[in-house]
C-alpha cells in the first residue's frame, strides 16, 4: 500500500505539495515515484531566482535505471533548493516526503491549487496506472 | 516462457521486487541495489545464479571438442581448474563466453549464459554431432553466488566441512562432492564463489547465509558490479557480430599449440587487429549517468574526427560519478563527449576497468 500522506496536495505527474509557515510551497516527488525511479544518484535542478510555470520541468532525476523530469505542479519563483539532494540524492528514496523534499516556490496564483489531488484522488491515479 | 528458480519464494520473501530476465522470474533488487553493491564491495552478499545454463560433457573425445569449440586453450587448465573462454563462430564472432571446469576422468562442465541459451545449446550440439562426446544440461541444478571480501569467511562458517578446502582453494580453481561444487569463480571482481548444488539444497544453503547476515543481492547489483570490474556482458559488450579484438577479449584467444583448429580461427587470421574499432572505458565526472547506445564523439578543435557508441553504462556506486564501456575507434590527440540533454559533456577514455580490489584504477584528473 503506498503511502499517501493526507496533508499534501498531489499532481498527475507524481509531485506533492505543501504549504510551509511563511505561504511558499514545498514540493517534492512521492514514495510511489521514488519507487518506480529506483536508487536516485544525481538531481539536476532549476536555479533559485528563476520562475516557472505550473508543468514546467524544474529539475531531473537520474537513477540507477533511468531519467526523470519532475514538473512543478505550481507557477511562481525558486526561492530554494534542497542542497543536501548534491550529496545525498538517496534522501528521495528513503524520506520522499520529508528530508527528500526538492524545492521551495514562491506562487504568483494560489489558484492554481484547485487543479491538484488530493490524497484520495492520487491514491485513484495510482490504482489506474497499476492496471 | 516464465521460468522460477528454487529460491523464487525466497526472493520475495526478502522483498525482491521481480522482473523477467530472458524469461526468468529474478529478482532486480531486494529494496536498494546501491546498498546491494555496496555490500558485495565492503562485505558480502549472494545472488541466485540458476538461470545460468549448465552442461556436463563426457566422452573420449571431450577435451579433443572442446579444443575445437572453445578459442582458448582446455589444455591449459588440470583438474580442479577452471577456464574463461568464448566461443565463435566461424567469422570468429562471439557466440558467447563460458568458464569451463575440468572435472576428475576427463569430464568437464561448462556453464554460460542464460541470454543465450537457445543458440548456443543448438550449436553446441550441431558441433558434438561429429565427435564422440555426450552433453547433459543440467536443469536439475541450483546455482548461487557468494561474493565479497568475506565471502571465504562466511562460507567456513556455514559450511565447515569445506574449511578446510575452500582456505587451500585459488581463484578460478574448484572443489566437488556429492552434495556441492564450489568454484572460485564470479562475475563481480570480488573474492567468492560460485556453488552447484540441487535444488532440494539451495534453499537451505540460502537461509544459513541469510543468517549469518550475507545480503541477497539481485540484477541489477549484479550489472554495476561487472561493470566496475570492466566484465563483459555477453549480448552487449560482445556478440556474433563482433571479434574479441573489438571486445577486449583477444586475450581470451590461445595461439598456441599452433597445430589447434578451433572454429573461428581462419576468420580472426583474416582479420588484421590493429584495424578492429577497440572496446574502451569511459568516466563521467559531470552530473550524470552514461548509458548503453549513447553516441561518444570524438572532437579536436572544435570539430568531430570521429564517433563512438557506448556498449555499457551506468552509475558507479563504489567511485561516486559514471562509467561506461565503449567502442571507440582510437584518435590520437582526440578528446571524447557525450551529449546529455543538449548538452556536451567530456568523458575520459581509459582502460576497461574501472574497480579493482575496491579501489579505483584510474585517478580522474577532476
């Protein structure tokens, strides 16, 4: 059963998403993405300073097995990156939620939550996609 | 066609997430082939190796066959020895590789490789047709393999009536009985072993190893390893469509005695080594992972003056950046990118090995 925190907001492509105390949003890729990624070895990421717009890739994963692009469920600014991903790009796979979060944006349209999942709805997508 | 080893329960037991490999049920990875690479290189681990192929051969003329179809030498090799050897076709193409073990009154035992068996199983035996030999596949057999720099150690403990043997034993020689053949052979450039046995015994042999905490360890541990250790993979580095000079394995060839007609001889006498577009190593120090099929340039100047592909690619986990077998035809003066994502990243051209001992061959300038 994966897990699928409750408190988190989801896109299609595998990313979560939260609100954090000053009104950025962190966003990282899930356990089930991690999973399917297999062991991470290198991020490649989007610079701080830049914006992007909501399904935009904003930073690559490569593992052992292949390469992913991970997309930004929200537009706005790269405030932050989370520069432990330079020597320990593991952390995605054994806290994707935690400790393996990957950056921070500052959004320029809050609104643009309302198209995102919530847990009960990513957990559907994944049940879909395991057919 | 889906085939399971003895140990498949096992495999998910120890949570092994299973793909097919050449219609084989295997594990890719129990949870982390980093962690499992890691293990084999600091420690040990074991993976199942059943769906190798195994076949006796027996007969008068048993070692006299294997002079013909294998292009190194059998003679070479006394019994409790084992031999690493390709076999060609007859354009000295690389059908593919095996070790040979030659076994007490003149019987020997070849094991290769599962992606192949189809072909080689049916040229083996177009090839025994004329001679007086008899080859019996073991499917009967389990396979597993013990590998690490405590591998020695591990196996003392949870099969002392070897002890003895296994501390006298040298790489690439072997011990039998009735229950087990233990060979000092592997795939992973670590001290270990590789154990025969039915498969009525592996399990039990799986689980004393579990206990004495040895790692399983699944394909894809198995593929970084032999990569760090610069081994061929059959099918990737090396088919029929290449000669062993064009895959790092012209050493493998056994010239003398000259007398020796093996198959494949007349074609790599034809061919002028120099000439062959040589297999090489590649590192990666930027960000990223080099993977089979990327093209590798060759630039001087400015300009490309020449071009490459990589066999075999990956991430090394024991030196921390990519690594790669490639063939590369030699440019001097030339230096080597691959181009990643739109863009040109330099690699280095080395040897084809890349971990020895668990130690870096080559010292990367960057």
């Amino acid at each position: 059963m994966a897990n699928i925190p409750k408190e988190l907001m989801y896109a299609q492509t595998h990313e979560w998403i939260k609100k954090d105390e000053n009104g950025h949003y962190i966003i990282g890729v899930t356990d089930h993405a991690q999973a399917l990624l297999g062991d991470i070895v290198f991020v490649d990421h989007k610079e701080v300073g830049e914006y992007v717009c909501a399904g935009d890739d904003v930073a690559i994963a490569e593992s052992v097995k292949a390469v992913s692009e991970i997309f930004t469920p929200i537009s706005g600014e790269v405030i932050a990156f989370n520069h432990r991903l330079e020597e320990e790009p593991e952390l995605i796979n054994t806290d994707a939620f935690g400790e393996g979060w990957l950056m921070i944006i500052r959004p320029s349209d809050e609104s643009e939550l309302q198209d995102l999942l919530d847990s009960e709805a990513y957990r559907d997508v994944i049940a879909e996609e395991e057919h | 066609m889906e085939s399971k080893t003895a140990l498949y329960e096992a495999h998910m037991a120890a949570g092994g997430k299973i793909v097919d490999f050449f219609g084989w049920q295997l594990p890719m990875h129990y949870g982390s082939q980093l962690a499992e690479h890691h293990a084999v290189r600091r420690a040990v681990g074991m993976f199942d190796v059943s769906h190798m192929t195994v076949v006796d051969i027996v007969g008068p003329d048993a070692q006299a066959w294997l002079e013909v179809v294998l292009a190194n030498n059998i003679q070479k090799i006394s019994e409790g020895q084992a031999l690493y050897s390709l076999m060609l076709n007859h354009q000295a193409g690389i059908l593919d590789d095996c070790i040979v073990y030659a076994r007490a009154d003149g019987r020997y035992r070849m094991v290769y490789n599962a992606a192949t068996f189809e072909q080689v199983s049916s040229w083996l035996k177009q090839q025994a047709q004329s001679m007086s030999v008899r080859l019996t596949w073991r499917d009967d057999v389990s396979m597993l393999a013990v590998q690490g720099p405590e591998a020695m150690t591990v196996l003392a403990s949870v099969l002392p009536q070897y002890a003895d043997a296994l501390v006298r034993l040298k790489p690439f020689n072997f011990i039998e009985d009735e229950t087990h053949f233990i060979a000092t052979t592997g795939y992973t450039g670590e001290q270990g072993v590789e154990i025969i046995l039915s498969h009525a015994n592996v399990l039990a042999l799986w689980q004393a190893l579990l206990a004495a905490q040895v790692q399983p360890c699944g394909l894809g541990a198995r593929d970084t390893l032999r990569l760090e250790a610069g081994f061929n993979l059959s099918g990737q580095d090396m088919d029929a469509s290449t000669n062993p000079w064009m895959a790092n394995v012209g050493w493998t060839i056994a010239w003398q005695p000259k007398a020796r007609q093996f198959i494949g001889k007349e074609a790599l006498l034809s061919l002028n080594e120099k000439e062959q577009v040589p297999l090489v190593g590649l590192i990666m120090t930027e960000k990223g992972v080099l993977r089979s099929q990327m093209p590798v340039y060759l630039m001087q100047g400015g300009e490309q003056v020449g071009q490459g592909v990589i066999t075999s690619g990956g991430f090394s986990p024991t030196l921390g950046y990519a690594i790669a077998l490639a063939r590369l035809p030699m440019v001097p003066n030339a230096g080597a990118e691959v181009r990643i994502r739109h863009r040109a990243l330099p690699v280095t051209i080395t040897q084809p090995a890349f971990v020895r001992r668990g130690r870096a061959v080559h010292q990367p300038t960057t």
